[in-house]
C-alpha cells in the first residue's frame, strides 16, 4: 500500500495440553511453548510493529510460587526485543543452575516465562499512543488465582464513552478512558461477580475457603461471564483473555469484523488473528485451520476441555474485506485467490483505459503487497492476447505463412517491476519544501523500459489519502516519460471512516471525500454540505440504533467514474507531462473476489454496527465544525 495507515493488531493464544515433559521428551525442551509463540508473533509482525507483548501462566503451582509472567516492549523491533529478554532470562538461570538442565520440574518452578498457556500481542499504536502502558497484554491481578486476569486483542470499541460509564455505574473508578482497559475490567466485573456466587455455593456445601478456590476454577462459567461482560459491545474485536487458574478464551465480534482461526490436536490448542501463521508454525493442513464464528467464544479449561460457544447472537457477516485487499498475509490459499481475483476482475476498465492497446502497455505495480493482484490483472491481460492472436489466426486461416504465424504468436504483454521502494528516508529537515523532496524519492524507477509511445499502468492495493501518489509515484512515474499513467486501485474508493480498528478516523482525511467536495464546488451543489452538517447536528444526542449515515448524500450527485476523474485531476502534481487516470474497483467486484469477507462500510458507509453511523456522524461534524478530533 502507498498510503502508510495505522492499522491492525495479531493475537496468539497457545495452550499446552501435556506435561512440559512431554514436550521435553518429544521436542527436546521444555521451552516448546515459548519457542511457538515466537513463531506465532513473528509470523504476524504485518500486523504490527509498534510494540509486542507476552504472558505466560504456570498451572498447578504451589503457593508463594510465582505463576504467571508477563513482557512488553515498545522497542522499534518489539518482538525481537522481548525474546532476546526472555533468551537471556532462561540462559542466565540455566547457567547459573546446573541442575535445572534436565529437571524440568525445577525448570517449571523456578523459570519465569515457561509454562502451559500463553498469550502473545502485536500491535500499531492507534491515534499517537505507543507508551509501554498501552502495550498488550493488560493484567488484572489479585491474590486469588482465578481473580487474575489477562487480556489482550485485536479490537476497537467505538463505544468506549458507554462502556467508561457502565463501569463508574457499578462504582468503580477506572484508571484511563481507553478501550482495552475498559473491556478488561468490565470482564473483570462480571468475574468477580461469578466467583463469589460460586463461593457461596461452596460455602453452603460445607467447603472452606482454601478447599472452595480450586472448586471455583473448575466451575467458572467462561460463558456467562463473557455473555454479560459483552452486552454492551459495540466495535469489531477478537479478544483474548487467560484466567490465573488457567482457563483460557478468545471471543469474536457478532459480525465478524475482525478475524480468528483456531487449531487443535491432542498435544495443543492454538488460536491467531491468520489462519497460514498456523499451518506455517505446526505444520498443519488448510482444512485442519477452522474459522472461529462470528459471535462466539472458544474455551479451553484448565483441565484442557476445549468448546466453542454462542456469546452473542451472530450478525449478518460483515467481516473486514481490507483484512483480504491489504492486511492479512498472502500466503494463505484463499487470500491469495482473491487478491488475483481482484486484479483480474479490474482489468476491463484497464483496458478501456489504454483504448485495447496491450502492444504499447507497460503493466506494473506498487510493492510490496499489489503484486498478488499484478499476478491476476497480467494474467487477465494475457487472456485478452490470447483472444485477440486467436481470432488472428482464425481470420487469415487461408493465408497464414509461417512467418506471419511466428509474428503474430510472439507479441506478449510487457510486465515490469517499476516502482522500487527505498529504504525509508528519515525527514531530519521540517521545512515543507525539502520535506515533500524527501517523501518524492520514497519509491524509485527501473529506467529503460517505457517508450515515450508507452501507456504505464500500475497497480495498487487501494488509495486512501493519495498523498504518496501525488508526492512521489506519479512523479517519478513521469520520468520514464510514458504518454499516460494509469494508476489502478485494487479496492474500490474509500470514502467513510473506519472504526473497528484501521486508522482512519477522519474524513477530510480521505481523498475520496475531497474530492467530492470538489464537485460539489464547481457544479454549485456545496449547499448540501451545509443540509448534510444539519442533519448530523439534529443527531447528535441519538441512540446510536437511530442515527442514519447521512453523509452518503455527499456521494449521491456523482458517478464513481466522476469521483475518479476529479481525484486523478487533484493528485496529479504541476508540470507532469503524462495524461494521468486512476481506476477503482467496483463494490459488486469486490464481493466477487472476496464472497466471505463481505465488511465494505469504508466504500459504502453500511456499517456493520449502530455505532458505525455515531462514528461517521461525529466525523463529519468535526470536518464540518474545523476540529481535528477523532470520531471515536
């Protein structure tokens, strides 16, 4: 993607479901489980690098005995940063204990971080927060081990304010007005609620206390607990939580908006925000990687029972199709489909774009993640030679000579790696001039290629604030001095805010939305603006079940191709001698690529959630009001 945004976060959850001595015997350490979920984090650092986070519970220890561990870094290599710790953790002990070497037992009780069940985190810091204190995983901690909770996610609440306030209803006092914290606790509530109406059940069958607690852990009702704690929830999420008694869960949003898949055998329990880091790290089958479903929880207890319950009643499907554009990694079979599949579905407005002139084409694309969608538009291209050399031939049937045959079967489509990505360039100087020099060379040209007589077309993953086009790729596209410069997007135009978990939290933001501003503008139409901010105003103080996303009456005056053309005219800099057009996928199109991940409220403002429609109400106002303020 040309356009960096914030976006994303991995998780990892990995119970062990045998003695560390099995997997001593068997792998050769006891260190299996930590091993893993390096692995399982490193395999997912696409999904985030602005810090990494570690937890790890012991089951069965004694009292006094530390049994859970916990590492966060937000180091600029994260992950690297807390193994190296852990690494020299272990090795320093190891060394210093001789007798811990073979001994597992020893090595449980007196280890830090080996265990039997761990949670891993990775992360972008969202609106400018990366402290350590927002890093994941998030500890809850008490002196009874099944009060002890952990929690981290792949989420966005865009209730938070709600949630903040149902916790100050219970009387609490929460520490910070941020989304994880206010979801731990609310769990946490209803925890602390579960537990002591199981301690009075324990006391009525004449339990004592230190006999009641491990009775409690075994009949913690994960369900209940996460059905009550998540009434409220509004957002996409899929949240991982471990019990200090060793219950575990991972619970997913009723619409499916953020990904889950899970794994298990008789050796381990796995779940991750990506199906292929699974099969890459245990080395497991396609099939064998199930999707965990929209609205429901999978539970593993302490005794290793795994179940996968309703939590909350599913919606209509709406899952992220950016996860399938841009986010995920391609190297899981479907993603990989789709994201050629999109390529090859954009390719006839390609070729009406360069008038059916494949002979004068240089088709290339954006590194690193648009060359999946290359494979699919070049293939698409190759098709329509293909077409085109046998109906050549079908015609000239009578007079074909072995020479014209040669000529005609050895015109091919001219695919290029182009743009080349620079290392990235530190802005040291703040002046805008040298600044937006410095941003013009992020990406390079291959020289040589293109023919002044050339169309350039180049392909993207989609194009949210266009400011790297205009900035650097269109020009140093110019530079090879094609005659036009198709700029291709492999989503459909962006033109709502997210707010289940992408940074885009402002529409002015969006180039999409300037430029229908823009037209509204030259065809005097900008009084719709002003009715637009009205009838957002008018809904201010509405439940969020109420509130209709009027800003598509933005859109409504225009064709998509409109919208195109007048951002290709915004994003195209001074002095470029190329004829620049820039070419969006459909919404129908991207339904067919993607039929599973159906979640398109960033093209179309359908979101899958009432609290999507506060979201895009607030952000217009705030465009409308001149506050630069996130919506949520």
């Amino acid at each position: 993607m040309s356009d960096a945004i914030q976006h994303e976060c991995g998780i990892a959850l990995l119970r062990l479901k045998k003695p560390l001595e099995f997997y001593k015997e068997k792998y050769g350490t006891a260190f299996y489980g930590v091993q893993k979920m390096y692995l399982l984090m490193e395999k997912q650092h696409n999904r985030g690098q602005d810090g990494a986070g570690l937890a790890s519970i012991k089951l069965d220890v004694n009292p006094g005995e530390r049994y859970i561990s916990r590492i966060r870094s937000n180091d600029p290599q994260p992950i690297k940063d807390i193994f190296a710790q852990i690494n020299d953790r272990i090795s320093r002990e190891l060394e210093e204990h001789p007798e811990y070497q073979n001994n597992v037992a020893l090595q449980k009780q007196n280890i830090p971080y080996l265990g039997e069940v761990f949670l891993g985190h990775v992360r972008y810091g969202t609106f400018g927060k990366n402290s350590i204190e927002s890093v994941h995983p998030f500890l809850r901690q008490n002196n009874w081990m099944h009060r002890n909770l952990i929690v981290a996610g792949n989420f966005n609440m865009t209730n938070v304010k709600e949630l903040f306030q149902n916790l100050i209803d219970l009387g609490q006092h929460p520490k910070q007005m941020a989304d994880t914290v206010t979801v731990m606790e609310k769990i946490g509530h209803f925890l602390d609620d579960e537990v002591t109406e199981l301690y009075k059940q324990c006391k009525q069958e004449g339990y004592s206390k230190q006999e009641a607690s491990p009775v409690i852990g075994e009949r913690l009702n994960i369900q209940r607990i996460l059905e009550r704690a998540s009434r409220n929830f509004d957002g996409g999420y899929a949240m991982a939580g471990l019990f200090g008694h060793g219950d575990s869960f991972v619970l997913r949003d009723p619409a499916g908006i953020r990904p889950a898949y899970f794994y298990e055998d008789d050796e381990i329990v796995v779940v991750a925000s990506e199906r292929p880091v699974i099969q890459t790290v245990f080395n497991v089958a396609f099939e064998k990687v199930q999707e965990l479903n929209p609205g429901s929880a999978i539970i593993i207890k302490k005794n290793g029972n795994v179940s996968v319950q309703e939590v909350r009643t599913p919606l209509i499907k709406k899952a992220c199709s950016f996860e399938r554009i841009y986010f995920s990694r391609g190297s899981d079979a479907e993603i990989y489909n789709e994201r050629k599949e999109l390529g090859k579905l954009i390719f006839p407005s390609v070729l009406k774009a360069i008038d059916n002139d494949t002979d004068n084409t240089v088709f290339s694309f954006i590194p690193n993640t648009a060359e999946t969608s290359f494979y699919g538009m070049s293939e698409a291209a190759q098709d329509f030679l293909n077409q085109r050399k046998a109906k050549a031939i079908i015609e000239q049937k009578d007079t074909l000579t072995e020479d014209t045959l040669k000529e005609l079967l050895s015109v091919k489509i001219r695919t290029e790696k182009i743009a080349i990505k620079d290392a990235k360039l530190r802005t040291f100087i703040t002046e805008d001039s040298s600044r937006d020099d410095l941003v013009a060379h992020v990406y390079d040209v291959t020289y040589g290629v293109v023919k002044p007589t050339d169309n350039l077309v180049i392909i993207d993953d989609s194009i949210v604030r266009g400011t790297t086009l205009k900035q650097s790729i269109i020009k140093m596209m110019d530079r090879l001095q094609p005659k036009k410069i198709v700029v291709v997007s492999s989503a459909p135009q962006i033109r709502y805010p997210d707010c289940y978990g992408i940074d885009m939290a402002k529409l002015e933001g969006l180039v999409a939305f300037r430029a229908a501003l823009e037209l509204l503008r030259e065809r005097n139409l900008y009084h719709i603006v002003e009715e637009v901010y009205q009838k957002s105003k008018a809904q201010e103080d509405f439940n969020d079940a109420d509130v209709v996303n009027y800003v598509k009456e933005i859109y409504a005056p225009f064709t998509d191709q409109e919208i195109s053309d007048k951002i290709a005219e915004m994003l195209t800099p001074d002095n470029t001698k190329a004829e620049v057009k820039i070419i969006y996928q459909t919404v129908e199109d991207l339904h067919r690529a993607c039929p599973k991940n159906l979640g398109d409220w960033y093209f179309t403002g359908d979101y899958p959630t009432d609290g999507g429609n506060r979201v895009v109400n607030r952000a217009f106002m705030n465009f409308y009001e001149g506050k630069d303020a996130r919506a949520y």
